[in-house]
C-alpha cells in the first residue's frame, strides 16, 4: 500500500517570544513536545510519519537567541543564528575560521540560509535505519539493524559503539570542540553550560540521545572563549558527493606553533563515532614536534588505535588517519 | 484511478480513516488539492498557551498583501501553490533536497518545502511568478534562461532561476565557479548543467549591463 507523505500530520503550532515562554510549553508538554530551529530536519521526521509531537515549539520568534556578539576576548553566538551567518560574519571569519569553514560546508545555500547552527550541533543520527522508521534501540526497541550480519553499515561508527553503531553527523561540532566552545543548555529550573566535548554523548550514556539535553532543555548560547583566536586552523570534509552531502569523516583543528614547534593543539573528528571525538592522544603526540609530515603519519596512526570497524566501514580507518596526518603538517 | 490510504493518525486526535484519489492531486486540481489540505481537524487548539498561532495570517507575496487560512503545520509550498495558486513554485522531492521549491524570503532563498507559513509572516515572500518587473520585462536571469536555452524538461527551472536571481542581485560580478556553487542546492534529473551554468553567467552580464 502507498503511503502518502506529503503532509505533516496535524499537531499544534506554538511561537513563543521569550525563552522564558518557551520553556513553559516545553515543560507543560514534555515528551511530547518539539523543539523548532530550522526545521530541515524537523519537517523529515513530520512527514515521514516517525516522530509525531503534539506540539511544536518555534524558536524563531526568539530574539535574544540569535545573533552573534562579542563577549570579552571571545564571542557568543545565539544558536538560532543562520549557518549563512555563522559562515559570513567577519568576527567569525577573521577570528575563529574554522568554524566559519565548518559552517560553510554544511549542505546547501538554502540550507545553511535557514539551518541553525543550534540545529546543526544538536542534530540527530542519519543511520538509515533509524531514519527509516525501525524500532531499533536509539528508537527504544532492542535490537541494532546496522549491526546485524548482512547489514549495510558504510557510514555508521568505528568508535564508541555501545548496541548503537550510529554516528553524529555535524560538521560544526567538531569545530567547537577544536575551539574549546562551551554550550549553555537552559531549563526550567536554571542554566548549565557544557564543555562542547561533554555536550555530546554516546549511547552508552544514553542511547536515544545525541546531545546532553533531555525534553524541556534548550541551548541557548554557544560560547567559544578567546583561547584559540587567530590560530592556525585546518578543516575538511570528505562525503561522497562533492557538491554536498553529508560527512564520512571530517577533521577539525586548531592549533598554536611558535619557533617550529606546536605548543598547543586540539583535534576533533566527526563521523567515526556516535560523537565528534576529541582526539587528546594524537594531541599530545603532536605538542612539543615540528608539525611535520612525519609527525602527521604519527598522530593518524596513534588517532586510529583501538579502532573497531564494521563490515562495510574499515576504510574510515585509513580516512582518518589521513585527515589527521593533513591537519597537523598543514601548520607548516 | 488508485485510492491511496494516509497513515492514521494516533493518540487523541485519532479521525476517521481519509482517502483522497491520488490522481486529482497529481493532475494538480487547485480545488480538490485544498479540500484535502482543510480535511485536518475543524478546530485546532491554538491559542490556549502563550504564543499560539492564529490560523487566518496575512502574506506579502510578490509585493501583494494575501490573507490565507494557513493550518500549523502547513508548508510554505503547500499555501503558495494550493492556497494562492502561484504553481510555479514546484514540488520535487519535499525534502529539502532538490531544489525545485525555492523561494525568496527577504531576498533570501529557502526551500519553501521545508518551512511552515507561519515562520514567514511579516516576510517578504518572492516566487518565480514575481520575478519580472509589473510592466511585463523580463528579470535579467529569466531573460538569459531564453537567450541560452538553459534547460530540457524545465521542471527545476523555477527553483534554479530563483536561486539564481538571489546570487546575481547580491554578486553581479560572479565567476561561473561562484555560480555553480550558489546553484549547488538545485538539482537538474535531465544533467543540463552546463547550459544552466550558460545562463548564470550570461545572467551575470546582463545584471552588468543593467547596473
């Protein structure tokens, strides 16, 4: 039987103009409720009939969450703030590059016109699996389809399965870790603010979650200190198509060398694990070197240990050990 | 014709089984296209708690002033082309993915698929039907579309010429590489891209000439 997706089923529509209000309905619907950024994701889950709220909650009469402003030597960015705009904005373009580059290979024109960079670092898993409706464990059933003998697992995890093999497929999380942002999540009862590098969680801390935020939480500022401003930074993407696509294994990093040698660095990568990795071992192997080839090939392999590939997905492996090895001797 | 069965609804709002001929809406029937999308619930909650939406809106469309009964959860696309009848807005994929609907949203383009009418009020929507000046001439991209022949069948057309309208007003010095990059969220089934690409840069010489 054909099943018409064409419309998003009914539920009711709410645009708060505060956060304050925001979390009211949040609370008021619990589980039940859904948070609106951009909605490229969003409206997917609707129409295909998978995740069905009863109340959507649109954060795009908001004011105060978007926008980018200066804070002390570093900046915060408003999570409802255009990908376009995180992409363009001089502060992030001339200060923090990487995250601009980052912003900028996400998607499409159109996309990054009305995608959130909030929506972007909270988005859930592409398994195609979960996606396609299956009551696998990330969708509280008890089993993982991309797991299993003849499954099709190309672009799930080499790292960090727990029952779930997905990955998280932000371009920008890895730059926020790289850039040591924190994330400010905000509830009925106060704010919390999260290191980037905790703010994602795998499935051995929860397997229905991407992000540490529960119903009623929202993120509603992303904080990235002056610490790495202006340093030397290095981003790429790799996906199947060139045009855009989503990522296979993306590399985001920052770094500071002075007389030859690195004095400080970070390393993330995305699309390996249900989480951007921060990759501390390669980063210590590379503090104190020349950023050389050499010491590149040495970080890749040390970044790739303990590594375990499904059937269809070892080549992730050589992937990002190359990504690695390129972002460390790019800073010469 | 088929008769198509829609997925149920569940939980509270749980109506009766709704069929609709598949073929109406494929043939494009303005009047049974809207019937269908008014077949929701009679009366929806809104407005109970803060920041409600109020279903009777509004829209500046191409410069006019449209009032429209919108439902929460309806597309952009949805209203423009079985509300207001303004079908050269296309629908592809309705996923965001190719590029056959979009529209300008404060000289901005967006994929009317992928976002609700009611994240559009007070905005200054722009379609394809919008795109030539009120005495009849022809915007400098449409005008390069003629000149170079830029596509075959043309159903992704619109959502190319909008995309890009919105790149040459804003950079009327592009690169054909710069056009190709702002013209990387339109998709074209026929692979006509090279004559797509044609126009874009001929559309950036006649953005010049105009200037």
């Amino acid at each position: 039987m054909a099943v018409i997706r064409d419309m998003i089923p009914p539920c009711e529509l709410f645009q708060p103009a505060s956060i304050g209000d925001a979390l009211n309905l949040l609370d008021q619907y619990g589980e039940n409720s859904w948070v609106l950024a951009g909605g490229l994701d969003s409206f997917d889950w609707f129409k295909d009939r998978i995740k069905r709220p009863e109340a959507i909650v649109d954060l795009g009469g908001i004011e105060e969450l978007s926008g980018i402003r200066a804070d002390g030597d570093g900046l915060v960015i408003g999570p409802m703030t255009s990908l376009t705009e995180v992409a363009t904005h001089p502060d992030i373009v001339g200060r923090f590059g990487l995250l601009a580059q980052a912003a900028e290979h996400v998607a499409t024109p159109q996309i990054r016109n009305q995608g959130t960079l909030g929506g972007n670092l909270a988005q859930d898993t592409r398994c195609w699996y979960y996606r396609g409706g299956w009551p696998c464990y990330r969708a509280g059933g008890n089993i993982c389809y991309a797991s299993a003998p003849k499954a099709m697992n190309a672009e799930h995890c080499v790292f960090g399965a727990s029952r779930c093999v997905a990955i998280n497929p932000s371009d920008t999380a890895p730059a926020t870790i790289a850039l040591d942002a924190q994330m400010v999540v905000t509830n009925s009862s106060g704010e919390t603010v999260y290191d980037a590098e905790d703010f994602f969680i795998g499935p051995g801390i929860d397997i229905e979650r991407m992000t540490v935020m529960e119903p009623g939480d929202l993120l509603t500022a992303i904080r990235i200190p002056g610490t790495w401003a202006g340093a030397d930074f290095y981003f790429e993407k790799i996906r199947d198509r060139q045009s855009w696509d989503f990522s296979l294994v993306t590399v985001a990093s920052a770094m500071r060398t002075s007389g030859g040698t690195i004095q400080d660095a970070r390393i993330s990568v995305n699309g390996v694990a249900p989480y951007p990795m921060r990759l501390d071992e390669a980063e210590r192997a590379v503090i104190g070197q020349a950023p050389t080839d050499d010491i590149g090939v040495a970080a890749g392999d040390i970044a790739i240990r303990r590594a375990q590939p499904l059937r269809h997905n070892a080549y992730k492996l050589p992937l990002m050990k190359n990504l690695v090895r390129r972002a460390v001797r790019a800073e010469v | 014709m088929t008769e198509v069965e829609i997925i149920r609804d569940r939980g509270p709002r749980n109506y009766s089984r709704r069929k609709f001929i598949k073929g109406v809406i494929a043939a494009g029937a303005t009047v049974s296209a809207s019937s269908y999308l008014f077949r929701g619930p009679g009366v929806l909650t809104a407005g109970q708690a803060r920041g409600g939406v109020e279903r009777l809106m509004t829209l500046t469309v191409n410069g006019q002033q449209r009032r429209v009964d919108v439902l929460p959860y309806e597309t952009l696309a949805m209203t423009l082309r079985y509300k207001l009848g303004l079908t050269g807005t296309k629908l592809g994929c309705d996923r965001a993915e190719c590029g056959a609907c979009t529209v300008h949203i404060d000289g901005v383009t967006h994929y009317s698929c992928s976002m609700l009418t009611h994240q559009v009020r007070g905005r200054e929507i722009r379609t394809i039907e919008g795109l030539e000046s009120p005495d009849g001439e022809l915007h400098p991209v449409q005008q390069a579309v003629m000149d170079e022949g830029g596509f075959q069948c043309a159903f992704c057309a619109p959502g190319f010429i909008m995309s890009m309208a919105a790149f040459v007003e804003d950079n009327p010095s592009a690169s054909r590489a710069q056009c190709a990059q702002a013209l990387s969220g339109n998709l074209c089934r026929c692979g006509d891209y090279n004559k797509i690409l044609d126009s874009a840069e001929r559309a950036v010489e006649l953005m010049g000439q105009r200037a």
